[in-house]
C-alpha cells in the first residue's frame, strides 16, 4: 500500500512539473524580441502575425521595424530597400460597410497569412464608378493605407525592383522575383519555387479574385499600384509567379481583387 502511495505521489509530482514547462513554453511568444521602430526599419519587430504574414516566412537575418495601424490596432512588419520604406507584409484592413475586399476562398485564416484583397476602387479609397472610368493618375496617394503610408505608383514599384536588379527589365529575364520572394510558402518548382528574400520584402503568393472565382494562392502574388493606365477600366498591377524568377507589371481589370503593399510617404 505504502508503496502504491508513493508511485501515485510521484506520478502527480511528474505531471505537474510537465504541465508547467509546457506553460512557460507557451507563454513565450513568437520570441522575435527587439525593439518597435514605427518608423520602419532597424530593431526587430514586435509583429505578433495577426495581420498578416504569420512569423515562419520572414528573413531572420534583416531587421525589420514596425507599424501599428491604430484603425484596427494590426502591428505589421517594415523593411527599408535602398531608399524607400516598405510594409513587409501585405495589408489586412477590413474596410468597413464593403464587399468589394476579401479574404482567399473567404476564409479569415487566409487574411491572416497573406492578407486582404481590394478591388482597385476600394484599394484607392475612391468611389466604385472610379473601376469603369477614368481616374487621374493618383502619385502619393494614400487609400486604405494607414496614415503617412501610400499606395505605390508604378514609378514607385519601379524604383524597387531596380534596387533588387539593376539589370531590371519588365520581362521574363529578371531575377527581382527571386529575391523578393519569401525564403518559404511557394509552391514548389523545379527552378524557381521558394525565393531569397534578399532585402526582407518577404513576399506570400496571395493569389487574386476574377470574375468572382478565387485563384493562384501559393502561386502567384499580385500587387495594387496607384497608376491607372489610361482607359478608365484597367490598371497597373505588379506581380511575380512561383515558376519565375522575374517581377512583371501589366494593365489588369480593376475590378479584380488583388493584394495592397503600403509604401511609406517622403520615398
């Protein structure tokens, strides 16, 4: 009996030691540590992955800095590239009183990985009738960005994606894809696949929606510009594929939905 006693005494013992350790673990967070630079850049960030992005893809070796959206209190990750700031994640701000935004297959988990999706009225912050006429170039233009942060205009994307290539040519040569795109969460390929994530732009295939039916997610990634090309129903985009090494713009449909990248105002 004494000894049935102490078995049992010791089990208890055991499984409660266990059950802390297992808290304690728990309770340490992402450990991304460092210190919040709302300003972007330098110090690690305190994201916690609520917003979008996660933590498993972003480059370890670059110090990004972070932003707090005090609209909906999301904390977001910040890169500076050569001379301009950017989000390192997509966006993830649900615009209220609209349905031309959404999450992939409309599930929020998908937000939280590679953030919303905006039809380019919605993304503009402008009236929808802006999606089947012609809108002024809008440079410097801040949409749903947060405060002192803008959608980017094509010459804005442009001055990125020759900071990565110099030898930076809209074509299927360029290698500004690759070195963009997130170390993890592309599909595979059996050239391309994954990216470099050289500068910490961390980008996730996010895929688009067209014509009501969601696509490319772990594929492709696509991204909002400001600039409107001219005929009233298209407008520039930017994107990079999981098959290619290059980043590409090319007039799309601004009724699509696709991914919004803030760019820090005074770039």
């Amino acid at each position: 009996m004494n000894k049935t006693k102490s078995f049992l005494v010791a089990a208890g013992v055991s499984l409660a030691l266990a059950f802390t350790l297992s808290c304690s673990s728990d309770d340490g967070g992402d450990n991304t540590g460092g210190n919040s630079n709302s300003s972007g850049g330098g110090g690690s960030s305190s994201s916690d992955g609520t917003n979008g992005g996660g933590q498993g893809h972003f480059n370890p070796d670059i110090n990004y800095g972070s932003l707090t959206d005090p609209r909906d209190s999301k904390t977001y990750r910040t890169v500076i590239i050569g001379t301009q700031t950017w989000m390192a994640q997509n966006l993830n701000y649900d615009v209220p009183n609209n349905t031309t935004d959404a999450c992939y297959n409309n599930e929020p988990g998908n937000c939280a990985t590679y953030g919303r999706m905006y039809n380019w009225a919605t993304a503009m912050g402008l009236e929808q009738s802006c999606n089947s006429g012609t809108c002024a170039n809008q440079e410097n233009h801040q949409g749903i960005c947060p405060d002192n942060w803008h959608i980017p205009s094509d010459a804005e994307w442009e001055v990125l994606v020759k900071y990565v290539d110099p030898n930076w040519a809209s074509s299927n040569t360029n290698v500004a894809g690759t070195k963009l795109k997130a170390k993890s969460g592309w599909n595979a390929h059996e050239t391309f696949g994954n990216g470099t994530d050289d500068y910490g732009f961390s980008a996730l295939p996010g895929g688009e929606v067209e014509a009501g039916s969601f696509k490319d997610v772990g594929e492709n990634a696509y991204w909002w510009s400001s600039t409107d090309n001219g005929n009233g129903l298209r407008v520039n985009l930017w994107r990079t594929y999981y098959n290619r090494s290059n980043v590409s713009s090319d007039g799309k449909d601004k009724t699509r939905l696709y991914s919004v990248r803030c760019l820090k105002n005074g770039n």
